[in-house]
C-alpha cells in the first residue's frame, strides 16, 4: 500500500516543479557561451560548487548500498567506500585540485594539450581516448542511478495503485525501470536548459532538504533506540578489524552471512589492503573525468578549487552518516516488519526504501523520500554535463565544426543530452543490481585508467604516446575480464594495473619525450612536485629565480591527517544515534587537533 500521504505527495510535485522552474529560468544564462552553460561560466563560488558536488556524491544508489553496508558489517561498513575511493577528495584538497584548476581546461580531454602540446601525434589518440573512457564512465553511472532509483520508487508508489490510471500494461519485472525513466526525464530537463548554473541551484535546494530529513531520521532513530539494545554481533560497534572478518551473524539474520561471502569481503584484511593499494594510485592520478573533475574546472581560480574539494567531506559525511546509521538502528530493532525478502534471498539494498516508508512520521516522509529523488536527479545532472561537456567539446568542435556558433552550440548540448539519457536508460534494462555496477566501474574500468593518470602528473618523460597506450591497454583488459574471472573486481585490479602500466612504459619510450617548450610551460604554470628535474634545470636556464614546488613532503602530511579527518567525521553521527558517547568524543577531540593543525599547515599555506 502507498504510504505517501497528501502532504507527501505535495513537497514532492513542489520540489519536481521547482527543478523545471529553475531550468526555464536560467536557460538564457546557459545560452550566453559555451562556458556559461558548461562551467557556470567559472564565475561561482567555491562554497556553492562544493556543496553541489557534494549533492551530486550523496547519490540514492549509493546511500541504498551504503545503508546495506552498515547494516550487516556495522562501524567496519566506514572502510568499503575507499573502493571510491572516497579518500581522493583529502588528495584534491591538499594538492591535485589547484594543479588541475591551472591548466584552465573545459575538460580532461583538452587538459591533455596543456600537458603533451598540440604538435605531437599521439595527442589526437589520446585525447580521443579519455573522451572514450568519460563517456564509458558517464553511462556506468547514469545506469548505476538508474538502477536505484527504480528500486526505490518502487516501494513507495506499488504499481497497483497507479496501473487503473495507465492507460497501458507494464510487465512486473520493468515497472522499476518506468519509474527511473520518469523521473530521469525531469532531471534531463532542467540539467539540459539551465547548465551548470541550474544544476549547482538545484544542488543547493536538495541539500537543504536532505539536510533536514537526515537529521530527523538521526532524531527518530535514537528516540526508538532509547532504553533498548542493538541485536548484533559481537564487534559490530569496533571500526577496527582482523585479517578475518568475524562478524556472525548466524544466530542473529544467516542472511547476513550470506551477503558477506556473496560480497567476497569475509577476508577482510586482504580486501582492505587491496583497497588501500588501489585507493593510493588512484587518488594520486587525479579526478576521473566526470561530475567532480567538472566541478573543479568550474572554480575561479586554484586556490577555492582546492577549498572546494575540502569542502566536500566536511558538508557530506556527517550528514549521510546520520541518515546511513539511522536507518540502519531502525532496521535491527525492526527487520522482521521490513519485508526485503525476494525470490533470489535478502536483497538488503531494499533496507532504506523499506525504513523510511515504516518508520517516518508524513512530513518528514516526504523530505526524505524528495531529498533522496533529488539525491537521484542531481548525480544524474552532473554527470549529464560531464558527458555533454565531452561529446560537444572533445568531438564535436573540436573535429567536426570548430568555428560553430554559439546556438549551434547550445542546440547540440540539448541533443546530446537526449541521447546520452536515452543510452543510459536502455543500458539500465540489462543491469540486475546496483552493486554490480558500482564493483565495474570502481574495480574494472577504473583500474584501466590508474597508470596512465598518475604518471602524468609526476614523470617528466611520460609521453602522449605512454598515455594513449597506458589507457588503451586498460581500458580494454577491464571490458574482457569480466568475460575471463569471476569473483570481485577488486581482487582483478593489480593485474589491470601491471598491463597499464607496462602499456603506459612502452608506449612512452615508443616515443621520443614531449617538446621541452610544451614541458616547460606546464611546468612552471601547473608547479607540479615529482620526477621533472630536467625540465626544471631547462626552466632555471631561462628564469634563475623560478622557486621549484618541495612542499611533497607536507602535501604528504596533510594526506594522512585529512583522511584521519576524515574517517572522524564519518564515524561522529554514528556513535552519537547509537549512545556510544565516550568513542564520540575521543573522535570529536582528534578531529579538533587535526583542524588546527591543517589550519597552520594547509589553509594558510593555500597559494594561486
């Protein structure tokens, strides 16, 4: 039965209306260039971009495994996001955000010139194949959202109840995927018209009303908590673990058991180790080229790009988290009500849907079930521009009509747009669950990109050719060896990088090195620190007084007390909802010391 009442109802067709107002309105803005409609026209502020790139990470898809996460492996849940990995944004903040920022690039693809020039003549290869494995990304992520989106809509609105005003039949097996072409369509709208300028405002709201859903649900959860005792196992409530997993869940839910071995994380210790591994070169290779990269591009200079990324973390985790754990203490006191049974066993993915739709007063219902559609719509709206940003700047103008006008433009980000959701939804149909998409993207296709990305930023001798080789070998091992292995992705993932990597080797010294001139310039514009001696003697021919980057050593400082911030903030609205104060405030004073510290050593250090 619908649980949505009319107030329910009505702050979600409020919020749905508004999203359309607001790409009606801005579409003149948008019209005014093609950076106005693709970077805001880099004129917005650091606080607003970080926050919208916030939004567009709080996705639905994500909260739904996340919940699922938390619920069956407790504080340890707080380390399988570093598949992400989700410590790259520490990694931006400190460094790789205002490197990127001073290329002044639109995307990644034509960042690739400031870094292998115009003239050499693998830069076409590689800037074609970066444009390849944005778009790869992009559609993973548009049906990764899909995909949540539909299983969450589902529980709210049965299709029973709205099959008698339908004037057509819909299989049971598509009505998930009905719903996510609804609601993707509005979301399409208002991305398309308005740009980057409807997209951050659409953020904006979002966030305010999941702000508030996800502290009511904390408030809920703790007041249903209050005087009762979680039926866990034992250190459930330790974020710490062994090299074996040992939570047993046998006595309490088996099918928790079963999801474990399912996940392929009862090894825990391994699979942290190859988390962390990946995790590092991943981060150290920058941004992927989507929603994120975008935004940091979209900041007015290097410095708020860097303040930007740090911004992430700090409005993200503590708000996600208190919704994530509030929904799962209202899980395990209530599971036998949830009814997440289906004929292939526990989908526990299911676990959000079915909480909120119980346990939330209406009102407060319909907050959160608007915040999470809008959680949908703003990831599915950036990584939208993302694709958009690619197809029409990295294909069409740059090889099809580069002198082409301003409405031809705008005319082709709208049919661009069209098309990307139109592949998107149909990849969508052949997709089971959401955590098989989110292991390919983040296991397999990913690993592909790693070798090439990192060694641009640090290897002066790395090549067009090294890149262009490095990625091509990735890319396509990570399309066959799904069809070769079973098991995790992850577990793939070195071999995925040795073959990167070696591509990356051959490739570059394939080629002679890329022109000094070209080498220079990127250099003393983008003061990388790493292997550029070379370079950096040629540099001091020309310009003696010319002050070389040797902050690694602090940069590298700053990473770890980011990431122990970070885990802080993460780990705060957890032990607050379960009572467990005393760790609450050990977490609260670490998270103190590192914030002044960082102060001294990060924020006042912060340079254009």
């Amino acid at each position: 039965m619908m649980q949505l009442n009319i107030w329910d109802i009505t702050i979600l067709v409020v919020y749905l209306l508004s999203m359309l107002v607001i790409g009606w309105m801005l579409r003149k803005k948008a019209k005014r260039n093609k950076e106005y409609y693709l970077l805001g026209g880099k004129t917005l502020p650091w606080y607003l971009l970080g926050l919208s790139d916030a939004s567009d990470m709080f996705d639905i898809s994500g909260t739904m495994w996340m919940v699922a996460l938390c619920f069956v492996y407790g504080m340890k849940s707080i380390w399988i996001p570093w598949l992400w990995p989700v410590f790259n944004q520490v990694i931006l903040m400190m460094f790789l955000s205002k490197w990127l920022r001073r290329s002044n690039a639109t995307t990644g693809a034509e960042w690739l010139i400031t870094r292998f020039g115009n003239e050499d003549k693998f830069i076409k290869a590689s800037h074609n194949i970066v444009v390849v494995f944005a778009l790869l990304s992009c559609l993973g992520f548009l049906t990764y959202g899909f995909i949540g989106l539909g299983k969450f809509i589902e529980i709210f609105i049965p299709w029973s109840s709205i099959q008698p005003y339908i004037p057509f039949h819909i299989a049971p097996q598509y009505v998930a995927h009905f719903y996510g072409i609804i609601f993707s369509l509005f979301a399409m709208f208002y991305a398309i018209l308005g740009g980057m300028h409807s997209i951050v405002l659409g953020d904006f709201i979002k966030y305010i009303i999941m702000t508030i859903a996800c502290i009511c649900i904390a408030i809920i959860a703790m007041q249903h908590l209050n005087g009762k005792k979680l039926l866990v196992p034992d250190d459930w409530l330790n974020p710490f673990f062994h090299w074996q997993l040992n939570l047993n869940w046998k006595n309490i839910i088996p099918a928790a058991d079963q999801k474990i071995a399912d996940d392929g994380f009862g090894m825990f210790g391994l699979f942290f180790m190859m988390m962390l591994f990946k995790g590092v070169f991943a981060s150290a290779a920058g941004p992927a080229p989507n929603y994120d990269m975008q935004k940091i591009l979209s900041t007015r200079s290097p410095i708020e790009a860097s303040k930007m990324s740090g911004f992430v973390s700090i409005i993200l985790l503590p708000i996600r988290y208190s919704m994530i754990i509030g929904l799962t203490v209202l899980a395990l006191l209530y599971f036998p009500q949830l009814h997440i049974q289906s004929a292939n066993g526990t989908d526990f993915e299911k676990i959000l849907p079915a909480t909120i739709n119980q346990f939330l007063p209406h009102g407060i219902l319909g907050l959160a079930v608007t915040g999470l559609l809008g959680s949908f719509m703003s990831t599915f709206s950036g990584t939208l521009n993302a694709a958009q940003a690619y197809i029409v700047n990295d294909i069409y103008l740059k090889y099809i009509q580069p002198k082409a006008t301003n409405e031809k433009i705008i005319s082709l980000n709208y049919l661009v747009g069209l098309l990307v959701v139109t592949i998107g939804i149909i990849m969508g149909f052949f997709v089971k669950n959401i955590n098989h998409v989110l292991q390919w993207i983040v296991g397999a296709l990913y690993g592909g990109y790693i070798a090439a990305n990192m060694l641009k930023w640090y290897w002066w001798r790395f090549n067009a050719s090294g890149f262009f080789w490095g990625m091509m070998s990735g890319i396509i091992a990570a399309l066959i060896f799904p069809y070769l292995f079973s098991g995790l992705p992850l577990f793939h993932w070195p071999l995925l990088f040795v073959i990167s990597l070696v591509g990356s080797i051959i490739g570059t010294y394939a080629a002679p090195p890329t022109n000094m001139i070209v080498l220079k310039k990127f250099y003393t514009t983008v003061k990388p620190w790493g292997f550029w001696k070379p370079v950096l003697q040629n540099v001091l021919l020309d310009n003696p007084t010319f002050m070389a980057n040797k902050q690694w050593g602090l940069d590298f400082f700053n990473v770890v007390l980011g990431i122990i911030a970070q885990l802080c903030l993460t780990l705060l609205p957890m032990y607050w909802v379960v009572g467990v104060h005393k760790p609450f405030f050990i977490n609260l004073i670490i998270l103190t010391v590192i914030a002044i510290i960082l102060y001294k050593t990060w924020w006042k250090k912060l340079e254009n």
